[in-house]
C-alpha cells in the first residue's frame, strides 16, 4: 500500500465512530437498495466498507456469508463489532482474495478515493464469479467539465483525501471494459449539511470560510444544480448527486 493510501487509512481510521454516527452513512434507502441488489447471494464482499452500514444491510437480506473489507483497521474493527460479518484489511485496488470468490459485491460511497478506480473495477470483476453481481454507488461529477471541476474542488479543499468524482459515463466505460455488464443506473442527490461535512473531516476555520466563499461566488449554474441553501452569508447545506449502479459480471 502507498503512503498516500496509508494516509487516508490513517485519517478515515480516527473518524471510524464518526462515521458511524453519521446518518448520511447508517441510513438511507441507497443503503437498502444496494442490499436488495444483494439478495439472493451467498457470499458477498462490501469494498471500502467504511463503518459497516453496507456491509450489515447486507447481512440483514439474508446473505450468510458476508466480508466488510477496508483499508482502515479501525474502520474494520468497527464493522466487525456492530454486524454479523467478518472483516478484512484490504486496498480497494488490490483485493486479498482468489478469483471467483464471491457471487456479490459492493461499494457504497468510497470510490472517488480511490487512485485508480479502474484498478478497483478490475478488481471487483476478478473476485466476483460468472453471474454475480456488483451492486455501486458513489457520488458522481456532472457531465459538465467547468461543473465537475467545481464540485471536485471544493471537495478537495474539504477532505484531502478525496481524489476526484467521476461521471456516470466514465464508470459505465471502467465497467463495461473490466467485463461487467450494467443493468440499472438510478441518479439521485444526497443532500449534505455544511456543518456536520466540514466537521468529519475537521476543516480548519480559513478553509470552512474558503469553501463557504467558494459556494457563494459560484456560477448560477452551479448554486442551481448544487442545490445549495444558504442563511445569510453561511452556507446551510447542498445537494451532491450521486448514482447507483447495478452490474453482473458476464
């Protein structure tokens, strides 16, 4: 793993109680919805589980064999002891298990993390056996470029670790390539409150004030599109689209 992946590690493994606290995380019907795409499978593997949310509700739709795989131990430790599942440590990019090993797979808000998304789909295809299905969702860039680079620059500025969010388009290409074949695509926005965002990653006051400045002097495309509520000067909250993407591998 490189220092760069051990840092975010390190950094998402200090917050793993925050995460999950955080309602964004442990509830939603995404949650469930990926689960759903679950049902049925006997051995699933929840990828960059987080604290566990996925990974459990998968669990609950009657999966009996479930693996919460994370780069963070903390986050692991954590999954382990609030679900029924066994974790694993694990790089998104380089998974620890043999091809074919599991008929389900998921990630569930993780991947605009990751350095090379592609390696992750690649991976992802090479654990799942013939038929089995990879169950997707991550927040997404706009089409747009002038807009995605908007999106992905506040973002940075508020987590480090962020690399980039991608569009619907790039994934359905990595997907297809890596052989899986997409099924659905459901397109949300997950609204995000300013408050408690910039407080799980700890922004600094100069960067909360740079991203509120940001959101304000932002094109009237982008305040649209966003959704973003502001209280004066502050900013409320903002909508990040997001998409969910059910593949099988071919």
């Amino acid at each position: 793993m490189s220092d760069e992946k051990r840092r975010t590690a390190a950094q998402f493994g200090s917050a793993a109680e925050s995460y999950f606290d955080s309602e964004v995380h442990r509830l939603g019907e995404d949650r469930e919805t990926l689960a759903s795409w679950c049902r049925g499978a006997t051995r699933a593997l929840d990828v960059a589980t987080g604290a566990g949310h996925t990974a459990g509700a998968i669990a609950d739709v009657g999966v009996s064999s479930v693996v919460a795989a994370d780069a963070a131990p903390e986050m692991v430790a954590t999954a382990v002891r609030e679900y029924p599942v066994a974790g694993v440590v694990a790089d998104a990019e380089r998974l620890p298990f043999a091809d074919d090993s599991f008929d389900a797979a998921a990630c569930r808000i993780a991947a605009h993390h990751f350095p090379d998304p592609e390696a992750f789909v690649a991976e992802v295809a090479r654990v799942l056996e013939p038929g089995g299905v990879f169950a997707f969702e991550d927040n997404v860039a706009p089409e747009d470029a002038s807009l995605a680079e908007f999106l992905n620059g506040v973002e940075v500025l508020r987590d480090p670790t962020h690399v980039e969010l991608h569009p619907v388009s790039r994934w359905r290409e990595w997907f297809e390539a890596a052989g899986l074949s997409v099924e659905t695509v459901e397109t949300a926005a997950i609204r995000l409150e300013f408050d408690p965002w910039t407080e799980r990653t700890s922004v600094s006051p100069e960067d909360r004030t740079e991203l509120e400045r940001r959101f304000r002097e932002a094109p009237e495309e982008a305040k649209s599109l966003f959704d973003v509520v502001f209280d004066g000067d502050s900013v409320v909250s903002f909508a990040n689209p997001k998409a969910l993407i059910r593949a099988r591998k071919e």
